[in-house]
C-alpha cells in the first residue's frame, strides 16, 4: 500500500450499513479499476517524506527482491513483506490471499523453487488477468492463479505448507471465516505469514459503514487485540507479532492504524 490506508478526509457515506455484498462490490470495483490502470493506489492519502519511509519499512522488499520480479506485478498495495518472513523453502506448497497482480506470488515461487508451487487466489478478474499475464513474461511454471473469495477457498484442505497475505484480510467483511478457511487448507505444522492492516483503539461506526473507507483498507481494519484473537480461535497456536509500523499520519483522536505482520502455526 504505497500511499497508505485511506486518510481522515475521505468523504463519510452514513447511509448505509456495511452489507457483505456492499462490501464486496466496493472492492472489486477498486481493484479492477487499479489493474486498468484507472487508479493509481488503493488509497487517497497525502503522507509526508517520513510517512512514505515508514510505509517502505512496512513493506521491506529488497532491491534484490524487486529486481526479479515481472514488471507491472508490484503495484505498491501491500503493507509488509509476508513472503520475506515466511522461511519458504524448495518443494513446499504455498497459497497467496488476495494475490493482486502477483508480486508475493512470484517472490514466493522463486524461493520455492521447480519443486514447489504457489497458488494465487484474488476475487477480482482484472487483477487475475494482470497476474497471470505477469507470470507468463516472467516464464514461471510454478504458478496458478485461481478466481476465488477467501472467505471459500478454492483449494483442497490440509494441502498448503505456508500461507501468505499482504494487505488484504482487512478488506474481508467476515475475518473469522477467513483464518477459519486459512486453518482448512494448511497441512498441520503449516505456517501463515500476514500482513495487514489494524486499528489501535476503536474505528467509529460512521467509518465502518464508509464503503470508500473498506476499499481503501480502513474501515475493515479489526482491532489489534481482536485480530489477535480471530486468528487464535481459528485453531492457531504460537501466534506472533512480527513486526509493526504504526501510520502516524493517520492517527486520530480515537483510534490510528498499523501495519502489523504476524505469523501463527497449524
Ligand atoms: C490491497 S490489494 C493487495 C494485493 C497484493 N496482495 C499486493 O500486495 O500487491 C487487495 C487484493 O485483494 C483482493 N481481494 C480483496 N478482498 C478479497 C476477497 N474477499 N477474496 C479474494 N480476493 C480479495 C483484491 O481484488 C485485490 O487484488
């Protein structure tokens, strides 16, 4: 997320309630738009220089990193570098949450290697077109991207080594669902590796209802404590916080935003 979660001047929509398709559809429609190119950035905040240092942190891909990847597969929408913290190795099986036009994908299936493979699961069909044109310029044959909602994967349980996610469970209406499905699909002993986007002290219901504010991974973003709780409900045991850059300069007087990166065990 090059520009970070959406800012406080967004324009609040009050009217309507935060119905699961609603929130779907401001989503996609976000997504499918940056894929054509339509919009630059998930989001419409200004951050200053040590706002974009700070956001670059989070993220935390190498040069190293950008420099074997497609062009066009890094569209600057994640917030931390699950793929860099996942202790991927030859042969396993990896599976990407809301893959994006691939960047995670690809970094994953180089560490990986011919003997691995990595599945990408996106909703919108833009972005799994730019994905999948992506990874054939780039020449890998150890990716399958795979239309789907992460609340139902479309993958067979206990199949999956390690699970990664950058930037995208805070856009999912149903969280518990998600780590729910995270916990089918894993082997036992597998990993998730995630980033994503939380909220420190509560985000008010006139934000929550914002479908702007979803798209823009705001106003889905759960409560640290809660997220922490989500996924240990799921099943997870050794859940641990990686790393977390709090975004200052979205701070307001009754909650802020952090990316966190978090890892939790099957
Ligand atoms: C902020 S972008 C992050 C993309 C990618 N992970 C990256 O770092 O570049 C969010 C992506 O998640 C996808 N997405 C959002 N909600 C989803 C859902 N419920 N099921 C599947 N994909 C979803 C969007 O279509 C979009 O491609």
């Amino acid at each position: 997320m090059s520009a970070g979660p959406e800012s406080e001047s967004s324009i609040v929509n009050e009217s309507k309630a935060p119905d699961e398709k609603d929130v779907k559809a401001a989503v996609e429609g976000r997504y499918a738009a940056i894929a054509r190119g339509q919009l630059k950035s998930c989001c419409s905040s200004t951050p200053s220089a040590s706002d974009l240092y700070n956001i670059a942190t989070a993220q935390g891909y190498t040069a190293a990193e950008r420099a074997e990847l497609p062009e066009g597969a890094d569209l600057g929408l994640g917030c931390g570098d699950p793929t860099g913290t996942a202790d991927l190795q030859p042969g396993q099986t990896v599976l990407d949450l809301g893959s994006g036009a691939g960047v995670d994908c690809f970094l994953a299936a180089r560490r990986v290697g011919p003997s691995g493979f990595v599945i990408g699961v996106d909703m919108t069909d833009e972005m799994l077109a730019k994905a999948r044109s992506n990874a054939q310029r780039g020449g890998f044959t150890n990716v399958e991207f795979r239309e789907g909602d992460i609340e139902n994967l479309p993958v067979e349980s206990a199949t999956v080594d390690r699970v990664i996610s950058n930037c995208v469970i805070n856009l999912a209406p149903d969280k518990a669902r998600v780590f729910a499905e995270v916990y089918r699909v894993l082997r036992a002993g597998g990993v998730v590796t995630v980033s994503d986007i939380v909220s420190i002290g509560p985000i008010p219901p006139e934000v929550r209802r914002d479908m702007e504010r979803w798209a823009g991974c705001t106003a889905g973003a759960l409560e640290k404590s809660a997220y922490l709780s989500t996924v240990r409900a799921a099943g997870f045991r050794d859940v641990e916080i990686l790393k977390e850059v709090p975004y200052e300069y979205l701070r307001t007087e009754t909650y802020a935003l952090a990316s966190l990166t978090l890892r939790a065990v099957k």
